[in-house]
C-alpha cells in the first residue's frame, strides 16, 4: 500500500511540475488563437494538481445493470418530495422558462434532480483540475476534454471567476445541471436579469438554461415523449429496428407493420424509434419520439432519460395533488 502512494505522488509530482511539453503546446494555441497572456497560462497550470483518482473514476465501466434498480436510484420518495419543492420554490421561473421554451416544468425539475438533487450535490472536484487530467493523462478521450479545458479557460475570462473556485464532477461538468464547459458557453443563459449566467449558485439561471438547452436540441413543444408498446419478439425486422439506435427514424406505420404495436392512438406518420427496457423479470417496450431523443441529448442513455420522464410525472402528479 506504501509503495502504491509513493508511486501515485511522485508521477503527480513528475506530470505537474515542470510542465510537460503538450502542457506547453497547449498554453502556446491558446495564446496564438485567443490572445491569452502566456505567463499568466504558465502559472495557473503549474498549480494545477493532477489527480490519479479521476482517471480511475473515468475508466470503470459502467455497470450493467436492469431497468428497475436503476430506475429505483431516481424515482423516489426523496427526490419526488424535493422536486415537488424546488417546483414550489421557484415556480414563477419554471413558468417563465415552460413558456419561453417550450418545455414542461417537470422535465426541467427532474433533470436537475437527477443530475445534482435539486443543487445539493455539483461534485468536489476543482475543475481545472479535472479537465487538465483527463486531457492530458486520458489518451481515449484526450481530444474531447482539451476541447473542454480550453472552452472553460474561455468560460472564465467571460465570466470573471477565478479558475480554481469552481468545482464540478471528475468530468468537470459544472453547476445545477452539469454543463460541461462547451454547453456551458453554448446554452447558459441569464434568466433572471441580473447580467451574468450563473450555473452554479442561481437555480433561476439553471432552470433556463436546461429548458434552452433542450429547445436547442430540437425538443418539439407539446410533443409526445413515448408511449408504451407490444412488440413481437420473435419478428424478423426486430433486431434491426431495435439496432437502429434511439434516434427517431421509422414510422408509426413501419413499426406497426413489424408488429410493433403502440397501446395509445399515434399518428402513423410520426417518427419513432425502438426502446427496450430489461428488468430482473420482463422486458418493457416503448415507442421513443422526438422529445424522448432530445433528452438523451443530454445524457446519451435511455434509461437515464426514461428515468427524467418517470420522475418528471411524479414529481408532477405528487405537487398536483397536494395543490387540491
């Protein structure tokens, strides 16, 4: 265990001091390409910590697991009695950005509860931090995270806040709803006037951001989301569909043909696509349409947003009821 340590310190020491050459390239593109000051580069990212525990963090595969037990991390009491809550708290905005943008309120309550409880839980990593590691010592997605540690050195200068108080996930998403740093620059926005967007101390702010975000990405206002189906199994063009992805591409009326069946009325000329959910006992078919596709744009699984969909109705349900 001691050698472990020694060993986990001294390749600290060694990556974050002197810097190494990429460190070096990069600080030169981002004074070449967005004039900042080199010195000042050079010294931020010489107190930079690399950390080795988030490369471990990154590299777990996600865990199979069924439908129902993933499902059961979300929708419940908890995060229905603090979703109901935070839609009491801070209903006028909620309104606004539904209004504004399309999007329901319980859609944006429910993807800030999934994402960060309401704000109780952002993530104790130093961004800066976060990003340097990965994009420097994560060679599979190195290009991906350079990208996103250059966006939030931009973010900063934007923004004004010093690069070191921000703390996010060991991804370095940021803030109630977990914007990356990119999405962050793309799709926050100021909603309540006070001239700055605020992701990480203002729910006002988050609450129309996540809804711009989504309208952004296509999200179709009043639009169906799923609706529950019965598919053959057995049929011949199943795998086929079903190996289509979770993108829209066939018709209600090609589905139907597959002996893809919705148990509610839907247009036949609506795009849809395949969902399978797995639980310990049964499988669950589901027709997902364009506002089901916009969620996992946001988080590319469908249990995550079958997830935001189930607790969305529930927190709705929940507060409609206590309103009686």
């Amino acid at each position: 265990m001691l050698i472990g340590l020694l060993l986990i310190s001294w390749s600290t020491v060694l990556i974050a001091s002197p810097l190494r050459l990429e460190i070096k390239h990069f600080i030169n593109e981002m004074v070449a390409q967005h004039g900042f000051n080199q010195s000042k580069l050079e010294d931020v990212f010489s107190r930079v910590q690399f950390q080795p525990s988030i490369i471990n963090l990154i590299s777990v595969p996600a865990s199979s697991i069924p439908w129902n037990k993933y499902r059961s991390r979300f929708i419940n009491l908890q995060h229905i009695k603090s979703g109901v809550n935070f839609w009491n708290e801070h209903e006028r905005k909620l309104e606004e950005a539904s209004q504004a943008f399309g999007v329901p309120e319980e859609i944006i309550v429910a993807i800030i509860g999934i994402e960060t409880a309401y704000g109780a839980t952002t993530g104790k990593h130093r961004v800066i931090d976060a990003l340097t590691t990965l994009a420097f010592d994560f060679p599979r997605r190195a290009d991906f995270f350079r990208s996103e540690l250059e966006q939030y050195l931009l973010l900063a200068q934007e923004q004004g806040f010093d690069l070191f108080n921000i703390k996010g996930s060991y991804a370095g998403a940021i803030g109630f709803p977990q914007f990356m740093p990119g999405s962050y620059r793309r799709y926050a926005i100021d909603f309540d006037g006070d001239g700055k967007a605020d992701l990480t101390g203002n729910a006002a702010d988050a609450i129309g951001s996540v809804a711009n975000y989504l309208k952004e990405y296509g999200w179709e206002a009043g639009g169906p989301i799923v609706a529950r189906a019965h598919a053959l199994i057995e049929g011949d063009h199943y795998q086929e569909i079903l190996l289509a992805g979770i993108e829209p591409v066939h018709t209600v009326r090609k589905l139907r043909e597959a002996n893809i069946i919705p148990l509610e009325k839907m247009d036949d000329e609506r795009l849809a696509a395949l969902i399978e959910l797995k639980d310990d006992d049964n499988i669950q078919h589901w027709l997902g349409f364009q506002n089901f596709y916009v969620i996992t744009r946001y988080n590319r699984s469908i249990f995550y947003a079958m997830s935001v969909l189930q607790l969305a109705e529930a927190i709705r349900a929940t507060r409609n009821s206590s309103l009686r």
